[in-house]
C-alpha cells in the first residue's frame, strides 16, 4: 500500500508473514498507515525521503530501529525534588526511561523517541512555568494576666506553755550573786518570793530571757500559775491586692511559592544530654601494678597511650523550644487557597531520669480553605492556674461559724495564645486557573 504513495517499502524480517485485506477510501496518508500499522503490529521508520523500514512493533525492535534523540531540559532556579518530580513525570507517563537529573546544572537530559518529544514538552510547558506566590501572614496574640489577694490578720499559730513559779525559781537560782547584791542595796526586800525577785531583775534589765519577750499572757495562781508564749507573738494585718497584665503581639510575614512548604519557629534550641562516655583511664588495673613488657612497666604503658586522667563528654541533641508552625499553601481552581498547617507547642515541663528533662508538646495539624484575604485562626490556648494558701490557728480556722481570723493568699495566672494565619496572593500562576495541557496520542482525524 504504501507504494501507491511513492514510498518504498523496506520489510524487517521481524514482521509476520500473513495476509490481511481491508479497503480504505478517500483518507490521507496518515490514517492509512496508521490502518496498516495496527492490524499488522508494526511500526514505520523514515530511512530516507522515499523510503520507509516496516518492523514488528515490540520494545527490542523500538529500541533497535526508532530514532532516539537527546534534549536537555533547563531548569534554572529548581530545587532537587522539583526537578526529580518532572524527571517523574517524563519516565512514568512518556514511558521515557532514559530521563537524567543534574541538580548541580539545573537541568534534566532525556533521551528516547524523537515522537515522544513534541507531547512532552507541551506537557511539561505549563509545569516549568513560573508558579504563583502567596504572603502568609502570621500574627500571634499572646495575654498574660496575674491576680494575686493577700488579706487577713496572721495570729501566732505555735504556742508553748510553762510554769511560772518554776521559771522564776530557775531565774533566781541562777543569779544568785545578782539577788544578793540587789538585797544588800535595798533593791529587793529580804521577805520577797522567788517571783517577785525574778519580776524585779527582768523588770530592772539585769536579767534577760526569752520568756518576756514571747509572753502572751498567764493564767491560773499559786503553784499552778502557767504562762503562754509564741515564737511569733507579732500581730500582723495584711490588705493588698496586686494585678498585672500583659499583652503581647507578633505579626510575621512568610513569602512562599504555590505548593512549597514555608516555616515559622519562635523560641530556642534547648540542649538535651542523651548520654554520657569516659575517656582515658583514672587509675591503673592494680593486677598490672607489677607486670612488665621487654622490662617496661605495663602501668606506665597504659597512663602513656590511654591517658592518665578521665574525661567525661555527653552527647548532646537540641530540641526546638517554642511555637513552630509549617504552611504549605496550594491555589486552588477557583481563586482561593488551600493550606496545610502543623502547629508544635514545645515547653520544658521539668527534670526526669538522669537529669534528663520532661518535654511538654502540644500538636495541631489541619487543612484549611480560605479566600485571597481572608483570615483563619488557627489555635486558641487558654491556660488557668489557681492556687490558695491560708494560715491560721489548726481546727478553729476551718470551723463554720467559728472561723478566727486568719491570713488568706490567692493567686490566679492565665494565659491565652492565638495564632491568626492570612493568605494573600502577590503573584498568580502563569497558566491562571487552568490545570496543564496533556499531550495524548489520537489517530488522525478523516
């Protein structure tokens, strides 16, 4: 048939030997061959202007006969995994196996049939387009409040009891030069009782005791006349009330591409020993105090080439203390912008095993479609903590209705964070809403 076109006709000794019969009428050249080869499981390869080499259509003979060409894609300013994502795409759906990726050049070389080279590069036009940018707008509102109320009147709460008489016995005893003296002066009458002694020589100053200094008061008389004293006999009467508030406002601007992963970290890196090693040696194996080698002191040996003393080095990782938040936005079809968010909270909540300090995480991850301009809160954290401290005299302070007087401290602290995300588009995508162009291999058209 082709022979009715001027084209001779060379046949690969790969092509079955069998007859077939169709008829065709009034079509081109292109929807004849495009019959023949078909029905026949062939392919067709130009040799020259007039002539054609017919073989049998299968990847070995593909590769054999079929014009392989080689194209060098540029793609200046492309990160790895963009350029290995295209290399993807040219090997998967073109079938084009021979698809190299030079990340240090910024280009991809490909190699295959020179038909496959028309749809592939009206394929990857769009896709090699510049892509759009998106401001995100980050703006974090952080309120910190305190309230603390200290009111109430602080009783002694500690009290210990004595006996007068032998109190001032013990006094008078101990100082007897001092009562002979105040005696023979006429200071203190002959007559008087130990106690009324012991009055005049802590009244006069030349005694002093702590039984005067904390006396609450005494009760009972005689023999059984008892006194009270505190360590702490100050009454104190406490009225204050203090409060702070603060508030605090980041407002953070990331420029991203479409599609691109954009991150945000406010905070510190907070080194974390994980584990500890020794090096050296402190001291010598005592089994080779006395052990030699060609008449050298094996210890010697060992303080020389180990070290004599030890050193202990930690291994250390960092941990990101703080808010992180990663954003990749994606435009959509319709104007708006879809985001994917991951938010970590990270605090130090205190020390665990080995000193190695307890992590405290909060994480959020979400999708979110929201329009040019338009804003998106992303976390509220509200943290309360309430805390009470009341003193007063055990059992009588607890007591409905008899509740004495006592000092109350209460302190309240909250916080609370919100983070508000907002996209706003700087530069829209080449191919505006539309998708990329495929390239697909149709039979021509009568």
């Amino acid at each position: 048939m082709p022979g009715q076109f001027g084209i001779r006709t060379v046949i690969d000794p790969s092509v079955e030997n069998k007859s077939l019969h169709f008829a065709l009428t009034n079509v081109s050249y292109e929807r004849a061959m495009y019959a023949l080869t078909t029905m026949t499981e062939t392919f067709a390869v130009p040799i020259d202007e007039r002539t054609i080499l017919i073989a049998k259509d299968d990847p070995r003979h593909r590769a054999e006969f079929d014009r392989q060409l080689q194209e060098t894609i540029d793609l200046p300013g492309a990160d790895t995994k963009k350029m290995q994502d295209m290399a993807n795409i040219i090997r998967n759906i073109f079938n084009v196996k021979d698809a190299i990726v030079d990340p240090s050049g910024g280009r991809i070389i490909v190699r295959g049939p020179a038909a496959v080279f028309e749809p592939l590069n009206r394929t990857l036009e769009p896709l090699m387009a510049d892509p759009g940018e998106v401001m995100l707008e980050v703006r974090m509102y952080e309120i910190e409040s305190n309230h603390t109320v200290k009111a109430g009147t602080k009783l002694p709460t500690e009290f210990s009891a004595f006996n007068v008489d032998q109190a001032a016995n013990k006094i008078v005893n101990d100082n007897q030069s001092l009562v002979q003296q105040a005696i023979a002066q006429g200071l203190i009458s002959p007559t008087a009782t130990n106690l009324q002694i012991a009055l005049a020589l802590l009244g006069s100053g030349l005694v002093q005791s702590d039984i005067t200094k904390n006396l609450l008061g005494v009760f009972g008389g005689g023999t059984l006349m008892t006194g009270v004293t505190s360590p702490d006999a100050s009454l104190t009467l406490n009225l204050g009330r203090t409060m702070s508030d603060t508030r605090s406002l980041d407002d953070v601007q990331l420029r991203v591409s479409d599609q691109q992963k954009a991150t945000f970290r406010m905070g510190t890196r907070y080194p974390i020993t994980t584990s500890t090693y020794t090096t050296g040696l402190s001291t010598s194996p005592s089994a080779l105090g006395n052990a030699s080698i060609n008449g050298v002191n094996v210890s010697n040996l060992l303080n020389q080439f180990a070290g004599g003393t030890s050193a202990t080095i930690p291994q250390v990782t960092y941990e990101d203390l703080g808010l992180t938040l990663n954003a990749t936005p994606t435009f959509q079809s319709d104007g708006h912008i879809s985001m994917q968010l991951d938010l970590t909270i990270e605090a130090v909540s205190g020390s665990g095993i080995d000193n190695i300090p307890i992590l405290l995480n909060r994480h959020f991850t979400t999708w979110m479609t929201v329009a040019d301009g338009e804003s998106a809160m992303l976390v509220s954290d509200v943290s309360k903590t309430e805390s009470a401290a009341m003193a007063g005299i055990p059992g009588l302070s607890e007591l409905p209705g008899l509740r004495m007087p006592t000092e109350r401290d209460t302190e309240t602290d909250a916080g609370q964070l919100v983070v508000v995300v907002t996209p706003h588009v700087v530069r829209k995508r080449a191919d505006g809403a539309a998708g990329p162009r495929m390239a697909l291999h149709l039979p021509p058209s009568q």
